[in-house]
C-alpha cells in the first residue's frame, strides 16, 4: 500500500459569524496550509474538499461554488459528503488520492459557515429527517441526541454530571487553542444549570454553532521525503455507516464507530489500541458523545469510562489524552470543518508543535473521528510518526 | 498504481419521465438487485465499500447521504457520498480498489426529477448568490450565452446543432429504454420556440427518471465474478470555476473536458485518441455541447466538429460513432446519474449487448459526463475489452 503523508495544516478562527464568505474562508485554511509548508497552489494536483448541508448556505451544488475558494480551479476537483462526519471523511478521501497513486499532492479543504442560516442552523436540520415518517412530526436535531444521550446515560448508570464533566474538560484545554470560540473556563454546576434543551440536553452540553474552515496537506512518500523531515503518516483510515432508521438500533452503542475504528486499526496493524494510540480526538458535538465514541473506538472499556475520565485518564498529562485541542466544545463545531482541525490537531501534537496544549511524552500514535448523519456514520483516522 | 480496475456489474431501473411506482429507493433497490444477479450473483455482504453520487437539493433531503444504505445491502459498510457526477463517484470507487484497501466497491446514482416542482428554479439555487441569482432568470440564458459563443469562436452553425438532435433522437429509436427517440425535420428544431437565443427547446434534452448501479472489482477477483469484464483504463475529472465571468477561456470553450480527457488519456497511454479509441458517450445535456465537448476532447480540431458530423463521421454507421444509445436528447437526462448512463452504454456496446444498437467489432469506448449549468465540472473514462 503506497504511504501517505500529512506535511501542512492549517485552519482559520473558528467564530460565531464570520464576515468572511465561505469561499473565503476556505481560501484563508488553504492559503496558511500551503504557506506552512512553503508550497503554492501550482504544486498541488488535486482537492479534496467538503462541507455539509447545502442548505446552510442556500446554494444548490456548494460544492461547485466553493471551488474557486479552495484552490480547484481547473484542477480535478472532488467534494465528499457524510454529513457531520464529513471533516474527517475528506481526509479519508483525500487519502484515496493519493494512496490509489493517481496523484501525488492532494489538498483537503473543509469549510462551513453556518451564521448565514436565519434565524438559526437548527431550523435546517428538519429537513434530513424522513419526509414521510419522521417529517411530519417536525423533529429537531437535540431531540434525537438527548434520546440517545439519556440511554446511554440510563445504561451505565451515569449522571448528568458525570457527562458535564467532558464540557468542562475539553472547554479548559480549548483555552489553550489560538482558533477557539471561547475565553472562560466552565464548571460541572455551569453545565448542569444552563438552559435545558431537550432532556438530558442542556446549552453547554452542546458544542456552538461556528463558522471556519481546516486545510491539510497530504503527500506520497517521495514528496514527503523532499519537503520536511518531519512528516505525519496516515496509518489507517476506516468508516462505516449504519441504516438510516435509527430508531430501529439500541443507541447505547456506537457500532459504526466500532466498524469503522476496527478497519483502521486492521489497516495500521494495532491490536491493542488504548495501549498503542497515544492521543484521542473523538468527536465530542455533546459532552456525552466523546465518551461514547471513545467507547467504540475501543480506547475505553464500555460502562468504565466515566470512572477514567474522573481519575484523571483522559486529561493532558493523563495516559491516554481525550480532545487535547479543545474539540467542537472546546475550540466550535463549523461541521465539516470541526473535523478536518481534529486531524490538524493530531499533526501538530505528533510534530510537537502544539505550544501551550502540547501532550507531554513525545507522542507518537493518535487518532480522530467524526460522525454524522442521523447518529449514523463515523469515520476514523489513524497517524503516526 | 499498477492495479487494473474492471467493472464486473451493471443494473438499472426506472428509465421513465415519471415513476409513480417507484420511490427513489426502491428503485436504487432495484437496480442494485440487477447489479448484483449481473456480477454473478454476489451477496452485498461480500462488497467491500459503496459510494453513492447525490445532491441534497435535487433529493429535498439535507444530508442525502442518509438513505444510501439500506436499500444497497450497506447497513454498516464503508459508505459515502460524493456531491458530484456520478463518474467522480465511480472515481472515488475505482480510487479506494487501487489503494489495495477494497477490492469489490459499488457505485450508485439515481435521478426522481420527476419529484421536483420546479428543477429550473434548483437550478437557479446553483448559481451565484449575489452576482447572478438577483437577475431572476431563467437558468438557460447560461447555455444561451454559452452556445453563442461558441458557435461564434468555432464558425459552427445552428443548424449543425440542430443535426445533433436529429441524430441523436433517431438513434434513440433503437434503444428500448430511451425515452425521446424520434424522427425529426430540420426545421422542426431550428423553427421551435426559444429558450434563450439560440438554444431551441428541442436542443435541451428531457427529463428522465432513473437508477444505475454499477460494481467494481480488483484484477484478481474481477475474474471471478465475471467472465466478461470491462477494464477502466483511464479517468479524468476537472472543474474550471462555477463564476460565468472568470473562466479563463471565456464561455465558448468547455476547458474542463479538456483536462478531464488529458488525465484519463495519459492514465490510458492514448495519444490520438481519434484513432485508439472507436466510439464514445458524449454529454449532450444541450446540442451544442456534444459538438463542443467533441473538440475539447480531442477528436477533432476546433470549428470541426459539426463539419464532420455532417458528413456522418459520427453516426452509428460512420468513422466514430457517438451517442449511438441516443445520448441524453434521445434517451432522456438523468442528472446526478448522467455519467454512469455514458458509462452504461458504453459497457453495453463493449460486452457486446447493446441489442439493435450494437457497433461491430468495439474494443475501447469514450464515456464523457458533465455536469450542467451553471457548472464547469466534466469527468471522462476510456473503457475497453482488454486489460
């Protein structure tokens, strides 16, 4: 199998309302990607790019739109959609560029603007709902997680608090993120007591609504060689998406996670992972989320998850640190884009460049994943130095 | 980079300007069923990976990418979409069997325009926001502009185009699921209504309904499943901008056929692709385009393209047919699923099953796809008989 480096990042504020356009934005993540590692637009061969609902931006075929914004003007240029999952599908994508041998440079942009949706992104989501079971019953997004977070809630026996926690956590390291939302560190009783949306669902629990874009590059192995001597290889990439009719599955269990976690674990030949992968970036839209996730992933034993996130397990300095980025809660959740900066996450805490947020320990394996649709598709990334 | 990629199986459903009897999804199901009989009967279970190519707008569904797996047999397979035409789809299928991770990948694509109250007004969505959609108009002025201006660079003349249409309705004759095959006059095309100036309402090409599923397959397995086997042995895709007033050779020539054939003729060692290649599915969403995407891929000089089809160089009978299935005038536009039904004819005349319509003695076909205004995005195959 032909290796596949990531040599650049890059990744633009993550904020409530950009004054910037979405082409714009995702001309700035591509403009600092390529700038990081001293490339123009010439070298690159492809773009892989994504972003999610069309309907946020009021354009039919956004991906047509956005082209000229990431850089794939007159270029082969491929836009890939999984809904949420998309951020972290595009560098899967971007990896099948490369690794099939058809091209070796490929920039992978992700872009979403989700203020120009009045009065509020929410109100679109109705419309991924089946229009003839679901449609009618005018479901919104929050309904169906705190379904899913109160079962697993209901499960294991875990709490309220227990799942604040991960709000509190991954909004502390965001802190350190230079692209994050937010400036103040929270408590469980903030969490506890903010707004309720949909039981168990309250305000904090929730990552914000942001606007941003996430660049990466990736590179065949001879390019990589010539360009840095510090290049992050994509180990193993899986994804898997589960049947549409949700309420048919018991939502305790993430499977897609499982399946897709396991086909990148086979691909990057890792048995044990919560003793192999150094750092975790689940992706986290709601506290409970990453500790779901984490279970499928396998980095975390089901219905002991709650204990290790409160001895400390998952902190920075912890063994196996948990969204040290910040994730969506911590840094903000521009969909497509919130994905793609988990990636850029793992490049700059495995190159050691992540300033003040930096996993102690020279890590040197890692993982990110993200999910979408209607609870139903994840896809993972494994990289290593 | 060395692994060949064939297409092992091939099904469709639908193929009506309305299918009250089908809901997309069934039809998808259908189809996928045919796929499957079609590659030896292999179960779902056995498939390593799907990619579907869809629209959330043309679908009135956010995130479309929800419904793809169930009625493909991929409830908790690797599955993913690809907001393009569906030849990129089958891009990203062909590009997942050469990483060595899948072997079998299948590709879908569909089209329930019939569903749509107003597909003109989607498509005035699709344009820019600022710049162009305040005009309120009707979307076709794009390819208004566009057949004048080549017609003007190329010397190519209206009723050149119009001949497009004759051709194409006529070979649709022969082709059973084709929807609009028809024997037409000159005048009846050059003396229609007009959308918008030059292009006739019978330059456009129809609506259709429809579903194809095509399965990809690895070398070494390609031969187990089939005994007949289409080797993919190049792809191309390319997008020049979707803004009317930056592409960089202006309206009247269409750059991204040219880089989409230059990719997949250099992937599939072409250098006169006139002469290796012996008959193409061309995209003819408009008249025009077919005599424009002719030259930009290479098969013939600028200004030819109409010259030589007047002289029957490409009707079934002649030097190179093109559209011999009846293209999109003829048999009726799929949209998002466009290219796999280039893709199909093509496969169909290369296995030798193209019925009435069969081209003798066929080794290696031309299937080419764009995208639609307001877009600049094409993506081309050289299919062929031989690995």
């Amino acid at each position: 199998m032909r290796k596949v480096a990531i040599v650049g990042a890059g990744m633009t504020k993550f904020v409530r309302r950009a004054l910037e356009t979405p082409k714009e934005l995702s001309y700035e993540a591509a403009k600092i990607t390529l700038d990081s590692c001293g490339l123009t637009l010439e070298d690159v061969e492809c773009i892989a790019h994504g972003t999610a609902p069309d309907a946020f931006d009021g354009l039919h075929q956004n991906g047509e739109y956005m082209v000229d914004g990431c850089g794939g003007w007159n270029k082969p240029t491929m836009r890939v959609y999984v809904g949420g999952g998309t951020g972290i599908h595009a560098v899967v994508h971007g990896w099948h560029h490369v690794a099939s041998g058809l091209f070796d440079t490929c920039l992978v942009v992700c872009e979403e603007k989700m203020s120009s949706a009045l009065p509020h992104a929410q109100a679109f989501f109705l419309t991924i709902f089946d229009s003839i079971t679901e449609r009618p019953l005018e479901p919104n997004l929050l309904w169906i997680f705190a379904l899913e977070m109160n079962r697993y809630m209901e499960r294991y026996g875990y709490t309220k608090e227990d799942m604040a926690l991960v709000a509190v956590k991954n909004k502390l390291n965001g802190l350190k993120h230079p692209a994050s939302q937010f400036t103040e560190e929270v408590t469980v009783e903030d969490v506890v007591n903010s707004e309720m949306m949909a039981y168990p669902v309250s305000r904090l629990d929730v990552s914000p609504v942001s606007d941003g874009a996430a660049a990466l590059l990736l590179v065949s192995e001879r390019v990589a060689r010539r360009l840095t001597d510090k290049p992050v290889w994509i180990e193993g990439v899986g994804w898997s998406l589960d049947t549409a009719y949700w309420a048919t599955r018991d939502l305790y269990y993430p499977r897609y996670t499982d399946t897709a976690a396991r086909m990148a674990y086979e691909m990057a030949g890792i048995r044990e992972p919560d003793k192999e992968i150094h750092i975790a970036e689940p992706y986290d839209p709601f506290g409970y989320k990453a500790l779901h996730h984490m279970e499928g992933l396998q980095l975390s034993p089901r219905g002991k998850t709650v204990q290790l996130l409160h001895d400390g397990h998952f902190d920075i300095d912890g063994n196996l640190p948990m969204c040290p980025s910040g994730g969506l809660l911590g840094v903000g959740n521009p969909i497509a884009a919130a994905g793609t900066m988990k990636v850029c996450e793992l490049f700059w805490q495995l190159r050691g460049e992540a300033d003040g947020r930096q996993v102690p320990g020279n890590p040197r394996l890692g993982v990110a994943q993200s999910w979408g649709d209607l609870m139903q598709v994840s896809s993972v990334v494994v990289t290593g130095i | 980079m060395d692994k060949k990629v064939a297409i092992v199986g091939l099904g469709y459903s639908g193929f009506g300007s309305t299918t009250p009897d089908l809901s997309y999804r069934e039809m998808i199901f259908e189809a996928a069923t045919k796929c499957y009989q079609d590659a030896g009967g292999i179960h779902p279970q056995s498939i390593d990976s799907f990619v579907a190519s869809s629209e959330d707008f043309m679908e009135g569904i956010s995130i479309a990418d929800e419904y793809v797996p169930d009625q493909l047999g991929a409830v908790l397979k690797p599955v993913h979409s690809i907001t393009g035409d569906s030849l990129q789809g089958l891009a990203s299928a062909m590009m997942q069997i050469k990483t060595g991770q899948q072997s079998i990948v299948a590709a879908s694509a569909f089209s329930k325009v019939s569903n749509l109250s107003n597909h003109d007004g989607l498509v005035t969505y699709a344009t820019d926001p600022f710049y162009i959609r305040p005009f309120n108009e009707n979307p076709y002025f794009i390819a208004g502009l566009e057949m004048n201006r080549y017609l003007h660079e190329t010397g190519t003349t209206r009723e050149q185009c119009a001949k497009v249409v004759i051709k194409n309705r006529s070979n649709a004759l022969n082709n059973p699921s084709a929807l609009y095959g028809a024997r037409i006059e000159l005048e009846d095309v050059t003396e229609a209504p007009v959308l918008s100036y030059p292009l006739g309402i019978y330059d456009m090409s129809g609506h259709l309904d429809g579903s194809i599923v095509v399965l990809l397959a690895s070398e070494e397995r390609a031969r187990e499943l089939t005994d007949k086997p289409i080797w993919i042995k190049g792809i191309g895709w390319a997008t020049d901008t979707p803004n009317l007033d930056s592409r960089i050779d202006g309206m009247g020539s269409a750059v991204y056929a040219r880089l989409a054939a230059q990719k997949a003729y250099r992937m599939a060692g072409i250098n006169n692709p006139f002469n290796e290649i012996d008959f193409a599915e061309i995209d003819d969403t408009f008249s025009y385009k077919e005599l424009q995407h002719l030259e930009a891929l290479n098969l013939c000089g600028p200004g030819e393209a109409g010259k030589l089809l007047e002289l029957g160089c490409f009707a079934p009978d002649g030097d190179f047919p093109v559209n011999v299935s009846g293209g999109s005038l003829g048999g009726g536009y799929l949209h998002e699923a466009n290219g796999l039904q280039r893709l199909m004819e093509t496969v169909l005349q290369l296995r030798g099953e193209a019925g009435k319509r069969q081209l003798h003695d066929v080794e290696t076909g031309l299937a080419f796809a764009w995208r639609g205004i307001p877009t600049a995005t094409g993506a081309a195959v050289i299919l062929s008989t031989r690995p």
